[in-house]
C-alpha cells in the first residue's frame, strides 16, 4: 500500500497543535494508504515540543523533529522533507488555516498522475483588506518578473510525489522561498482551490516585516529583474540629466546666464542620490545572497529526533547530504 507522509512544520502552536492532531487523524484514517505524520519544531519557546513528544508517545505513526534552534519556516519545511521516505509527502501547517480535510482531494490528484498537487486561496477569511492586497500584489509582481511561474495565491500547502521530493532534496541553496522551489522542479503539477479559514487559535508569526522579508528573498531568488530595473532607471536618469543640460544650455546661449535656483539644484542632487543609494542597495542583496552561498553553511540542525518506529532505521543521520 503506498505510504504518505504529511509533514508539519511549527513555531510556537502549542495552543493549536492539540486540535489540529484530532482533525487529520480523522482525516488520515479514512484513506486508503499507510500514513504517518512528522512534527518539526522550529526552536519554539512554548509547549510545542513537549506537545509534539506526546503525541508521538501515543501514537506510532506520528514522530517529531526539533531543531537546535529557530532557523525559519524555509529550512523546518526543508528538515522535515529531507526525513521524509515515503511515495508523497503534503506539507501543511499547524494553524488551521489550510484545512486537513482538503488532503483526500490532493491525494486524488496524486493518483491521477500528477506530481505537486498545489492548494490555491480561492477566498483568505480572517484577514484584513491590506493584507489580502499585499497578498495579491506579490504573487502577481512575482509573476511579472521571475522566469519560473509560481502559482498565484498559493501558499506551501500541497502534496509532493517521490520523485519530487527527490528533485528537491537536490536543492540545497541557503537562501530558500520554497513556493519558487516548488514550481521551480517542474513535473506534472495541479491545483485544488479551497477557501482558507482563519486562525484557529494562537497569533500569527508572519508581521508585515517578515512578510516583506520573505517577499525580497523570493524576488531576488527567482529573478534578476530588480538589478536590469536599476540599470534602466540609471540610464533614464543620465538620460534626462542630459536633456536638461542641454536645455540649460541653449536657455544660456539665447537668453544668457542667470544663476540658477538653489532648490532646484538640491531636487537634482537628491534625486540622483537616492537613485545611486537604490541601485546600490539593490546590488547590495544579491551580493548578499552570493556571500550566504558561498559559506556552505549546513541548513538547519536537529537536536532531537522521534521518527515513526516503521522508519526509525532509514535516517540514522542529524544532518542531510548534501
């Protein structure tokens, strides 16, 4: 029978995780498949863990990661991909948000023959009108500007077959956005609408600030339009620069030489200073990126491990191989 395994990735949920363990044990008991569930704390500083451990004492099928530290979504979601042996793997979070219930629709996918079976956000309930807007605002610049298509109002729920699975453990950059990696493998890929739910319990880790983080970080992994736009708004600068010297000019041989303005001549200079500033800060990013890379750092570490006893042999290392 083939065996799945979804994959939880938590910071913090020991007010949720309870009640989202009841609602996909439901859910996995009425399929046709051997499944299993894989908890990975990602350094929480509540009861998550101790949350975690109990239920992998109650139960064989479920087991848990816990990293030495917190070291983000990207790279929990990436530790508990990489302890996945399994013919498909769905990647959802604790906070009830993405509904359990929807697995059997990405399961019927699967077995269809695809290879991602993506949830899209037909409606996001409990948020406000800002957030829905800069939601949107960013799948669609991401669309306009990176080469690999990453689906619109998609988030990381979804199911991945073994062979995708396999085509991402062979993606060990450090600086990760995993919804580009997930589109970024290619293979046969789908997609389930649904309408998300609001935030069963707990307070969301996700501020405008973070979110702005994660956003740069998917632009600047997926595509090099923010340098090329830098280089274009320099020449339109030097550009208008010129014509306006050139206006001056003429203006000075017809009309003579008066002084110019002092205003005007500070609008230039701080126009083109903070032009400079940008293109430089812009550059700056992807310099950053590249000195991230070339450290080799390993991705996350785990201290503490409880995998499901069916497959408590199969890793027997902390860390991946890269």
């Amino acid at each position: 029978m083939p065996r799945l395994t979804v994959v939880v990735p938590a910071y913090n949920e020991s007010a949720v995780l309870a009640a989202f363990h009841e609602r996909l044990s439901k859910v996995l008991d009425q399929l046709p498949l051997t499944c299993d569930v894989l908890y990975v704390d990602d350094g929480s500083r509540d009861d998550t863990w101790a949350i975690m451990q109990a239920l992998a004492a109650a139960d064989p099928c479920v087991g848990a990661l816990k990293l030495s530290r917190n070291f983000g979504k990207e790279a929990a979601l990436t530790a508990g991909l990489d302890h996945v042996d399994a013919d498909a793997a769905v990647v959802i979070d604790a906070d009830l948000q993405d509904p359990p219930e929807l697995i059997p629709q990405l399961v019927a996918q699967w077995q269809a023959g695809y290879d991602v079976v993506y949830a899209t956000r037909s409606a996001r309930a409990g948020e406000t009108g800002f957030k829905r807007f800069t939601a949107a605002a960013f799948y669609r610049t991401m669309e306009m500007m990176s080469d690999t298509a990453v689906p619109r109002d998609t988030g990381d729920f979804r199911l991945l077959s073994r062979r995708a699975l396999a085509a991402l453990s062979q993606l060990r950059e450090r600086q990760r956005f995993m919804k580009g990696l997930f589109a970024w493998i290619g293979y046969r890929q789908t997609a389930v609408t649904y309408l998300r739910d609001p935030r069963l319990a707990g307070q969301t880790k996700w501020n405008y600030w973070r979110l702005t983080k994660l956003a740069i970080e998917g632009i600047t992994s997926f595509s090099s339009a923010p340098l090329k736009l830098a280089t274009w708004t320099g020449l339109a600068a030097a550009v208008a620069a010129f014509l306006f010297g050139l206006k001056v000019l003429l203006k000075a041989l017809l009309n003579g030489d008066p002084v110019p303005g002092y205003p005007s001549l500070m609008v230039v200079i701080l126009f083109l200073g903070g032009i400079q500033l940008l293109a430089l800060g812009v550059i700056g990013e992807y310099l950053g990126r590249n000195y991230n890379e070339t450290k080799q750092r390993p991705l996350y570490f785990i201290e503490e491990e409880h995998l499901p006893v069916a497959r408590k042999t199969v890793h027997t290392q902390a860390t991946p191989q890269r």
